[in-house]
C-alpha cells in the first residue's frame, strides 16, 4: 500500500505545456512538440492522480511520434514502465474481435447481417423472438436488448465457468428492451461473437489473433488471456485502486475470462503497429493487408446512436454514437474514434482521428480515468491546433471531486429497523438461471455468502433491515457493497432473494441487480 506524494503543481503544468504550444512550420518541429506536450502531461498525471505507471503511444502521418513508459509497473518492486510493458487493454480487444469478423467477411465466411443462429445454433436469448432475428452486427454494436453488463457477474471478476456455460447462461439474463431499441454496452455479446469465429474458423479465439494480428503486426509480446503469458515475459503491468486515500496494489489475471470481450494484454510498442495499421486503411507496416477497407469502414461507421451532448459554452456534439467495437463521435469538426478498457485496478483508452492521421493509446495500472483523458485530450489540442485548456487542471477537479464521494459514502441507517428472522432462515442453497449456485451459510452468529463460480465473490452478511441485509465482501479493494432481499413464502419461510449495489461508483460489471435467486433448500 502506498500513497504517492503531488509533486508537480497544475500551474507547473501550465506553464510547461504552453512553453511548447507555440506556432511549428515543418512536420519534425510538429511532432518534436507533440512529444514535448505528451512527456510533460503523462508525467504531471502520476502524481496528479495517484498513477503509479502510465504507457503512452502515439503515431501520426505513419510514423511513431513517440512509445514510451512512465512512472513504475508494479508497486512490490518499483520496476519502471517500459514501452514494452504489458497492460491489460480490457475492451480495447473488442476492435480485434470486430476486425477478425471483418477479415472473415471479406473472405465471403460470414456476413455482418448473417443471424448468429446461423453459426451457433445454439444461441439462445431469453426471448425466442430475438434469437430468431440478432445477427452478427448487433453482437458488436450492443443493441441486442441486453442491458448494461447484464450477465457481466458470471466473468467478473473471474469465473470457472466454460465458454458452453456461458453461453447457457446468457440464455436467461433478463431482456431490457426491444431488438435494435437503443444501446447498452454488453460485454457477453463479444463473447458470443468471439465463439462465431471459432465456430466460422474452427480455430480458438485467441489462436486466431495471435495468427492473423498478433504475429503480421509484429506484436510479438501481446496475446489474448493472461494464461497464454510467455513463462519468461515479467514486463506486466500490475493494477492498483485507490481507496480511502492510498494506492492499494490489486494484482488480477487481466480479464481471463472475457475472451473476445477483453482479454487480450499489450504494450504501446506492440499498439504502435495496430494503429499505424488502421489508419493506414488497414494494411500493416510491412506492407500486407490486414483488414480491407471496405470493412473498417463498416465497423467506424455509427450504427447504434447515442445522445448528443450540447452545453453553452462548450465544444457541442452532433452525432455520436457506436459502431463496431468502436466508438464514433464528431470532435471539431473532424470524425473522432475511440475506445476505452477497464479492469479492476487498470484503464486504457484509444483515440484515432483519421482526419489527421493521428492516433493516441494510453495505458494506465490504475483506475483514474482522467489520468488517460489529460493525456490524450492535450495531444489532440496540439494535433488539431485547438485554443488551449487546462485539461490537467479540470480533469485534476473532477478526479478529486470523484473521490472525495467515493470516500466519504456512508450507507443511510434503516429507519424503524425492523427484527432480522433467526438466521438460520436465510441459510442455504440458491440457484439462478444464469449465474448458477449461490450459497450462505451460517457460522457461529454469522451469515457468510459464497457465490459458487467466483473466487472472489465471498463475504458476509450483516443485518439492514427486517429481512434485508448488506453483503460485504471479503475484499473491499472490490467496492461492490450490495443489499441481498430475502423474500418469505405464505408460510413464511424464506423462499428467494434479490441482489442490488449500494454506491453508485460500483463498476456495471457487477449487475447482481439481475439476479433472482431462488431458495432450493
């Protein structure tokens, strides 16, 4: 556990980055300053956010402006960050999982539009209707009617779930709204895209990448699923959080189990060649094909919208929106894709703007997100030549304001508590369709929750009120706190429970609010 000390001032900042935002007539002065803003803002913003390690790439015109690591990449032994380290890049691996559909489709394989029943026949959502219609597109674009993360607790935090169990699984999560009815990010669609191409290929997932990106690209240190680890690579990124005021180290296994949802772990040596690739309409640095530009095209155009954001004063939004695996949006007056990754203990975030022939990826072990938005959002000010703001300064209040209520969150008292049943009721045994088994026991005067097919997910319970209690989990590094609302037959016997977050800055992934488990013994 350590506390980073702020040693650059977010005036010291200030005054740095307009040291080299003057006006540059010739394209090395340009991107000599581009270097110059990136270095100062990345490094401002380890201490500035309590980062430990910050990994920055950023190409433009077909070259690597600058690959460069910051700060250290784990807390236990002060190993400094290298442009070789390995982070974890989270749903940043689904633009690969929509790039290899996208090579697949061009090889007359699939279609984007194909019904995913054509290659899984056993596919199946909780309602027929839509398993009869979802296609390949809606997989990637989250506009299955799946809500947001739904399903996300049988592979978060980890799981021993298999890919068949899964898929089992995701045929009774809960439907949100109507096919094609708006967007809710679902990480289980991009698994089940990810099982299309093993399907399609007859080949595993991450075999696949490594094959037809990992290996053209020369990304010769990146794979998919952090047991496909090289046994002589230590280079990686460990995870951190900050909570209560210090930076707790969180080693994780980088999202094992989210497969073609966000499994893959590089470094901005190894993304340096994807981007170069995609803004090179697909085709790698050595010259090959890569993904065919009809293809990208299709997966950076908006295909499921979202608001558009319009505030007095401030840059507005006139369409916004997700593609395929990608987020798409106009950003001054230029097109501006991104996407952003997100584990416990580790962030990133990519931002191309073909316009410019620009793109950025910053990496993080920690989970400041403004820490990856400074970076990147003085970068493009200086690519498109935008009238200066302090991003450090604004995004430093927004990241303090964040924590301030994240450490002072207290839960309410019960009004008029009311008496908890003998313990004893709540004991026992409770299955949900799509998750499975959970359990509680009751040991001493205790009740203690297991949930069968997470390692993690293990706590006890203490009473709130009447038959409601707080689950509060062995690991609080996970701050996912939950109410668990036992409900009582006519014979009064406790018969079922209901699952719901406390704070609302507990990640999506943790959606124990579409859970109906049901009492078996």
């Amino acid at each position: 556990m350590h506390a980073m000390s702020k040693i650059i001032s977010v005036s010291l900042l200030s005054a740095l980055i307009s040291a080299c935002s003057s006006t540059v007539t010739s394209p090395e002065q340009s991107n000599l300053a581009l270097d110059q803003k990136i270095r100062q803002t990345a490094q401002a913003s380890l201490q500035a956010f309590n980062i430990p390690g910050i990994a920055v790439v950023a190409v433009q015109d077909g070259k690597v402006v600058l690959a460069e690591g910051f700060g250290i990449r784990d807390l236990a032994n002060q190993e400094p960050v290298t442009a070789d380290t390995l982070f974890g890049i989270a749903s940043h691996t689904k633009a690969f999982t929509a790039a290899a559909i996208g090579q697949l489709v061009a090889q007359g394989k699939v279609n984007w539009d194909d019904k995913v029943i054509q290659h899984l026949p056993e596919f199946r959502l909780a309602d027929a209707s839509l398993t009869e219609k979802v296609t390949i597109r809606d997989l990637l674009s989250h506009r299955t009617g799946l809500g947001l993360g739904a399903g996300d607790l049988m592979i978060w935090p980890n799981t021993d779930k298999t890919s068949e169990q899964l898929l089992a699984g995701v045929a009774h999560i809960p439907i949100e709204k109507d096919l094609r009815q708006g967007f809710a990010y679902n990480n289980l669609m991009f698994v089940t895209a990810g099982l299309v191409i093993e399907r399609v290929t007859g080949v595993p997932y991450a075999q696949y990448i490594a094959e037809h990106f990992f290996q053209p690209l020369q990304m010769e240190n990146s794979v998919v699923g952090f047991d496909n680890l090289k046994p002589d690579n230590s280079n990686i990124a460990i995870g951190n959080i900050d909570y209560k005021g210090e930076v707790h180290r969180f080693p994780l296994d980088y999202l094992q189990d989210f497969a073609a949802a966000g499994a893959t772990l590089s470094s901005v040596d190894d993304m340096g060649n994807w981007l170069l690739t995609l803004l090179n309409e697909g085709k790698s640095p050595s010259g090959e094909q890569i993904i065919a530009p009809e293809q990208l095209a299709q997966m950076w155009q908006l295909t499921t919208p979202l608001p558009v954001r319009h505030k007095p004063g401030q840059q507005s939004t006139h369409f916004r929106g997700y593609g395929m695996g990608w987020f798409v949006k106009d950003y001054h007056g230029v097109k501006h894709i991104s996407h952003s990754g997100g584990i416990l203990g580790m962030l990133s975030l990519t931002t191309l703007i073909p316009e410019k022939n620009f793109a950025i990826t910053v990496l993080s072990n920690q989970q400041a997100f403004q820490g990856l938005t400074t970076v990147t959002e003085e970068a493009l000010e200086q690519v498109l030549n935008l009238p200066d703001t302090d991003w450090l300064a604004l995004q430093t209040k927004q990241y303090q304001e964040f924590m301030q209520h994240k450490n002072s969150f207290a839960l309410k008292p019960a009004d008029n508590k009311a008496a908890a049943l003998p313990l004893k009721h709540y004991a026992g045994k409770y299955q949900d369709n799509w998750y499975g088994e959970v359990t509680i026991q009751k040991q001493a005067e205790q009740l203690h929750i297991r949930f069968e097919h997470t390692e993690m997910l293990k706590g006890v319970l203490e009473h709130y009120d009447g038959n409601t209690f707080v689950v509060r989990w062995n690991e609080p590094l996970l701050e996912a706190d939950a109410f668990i609302r036992f409900t009582a037959a006519d014979n009064g016997k406790i018969n079922s429970a209901t699952m719901e977050a406390i704070a609302d800055f507990t990640d999506f992934s943790f959606d124990f609010h579409n859970l109906n488990l049901v009492k078996k013994q």
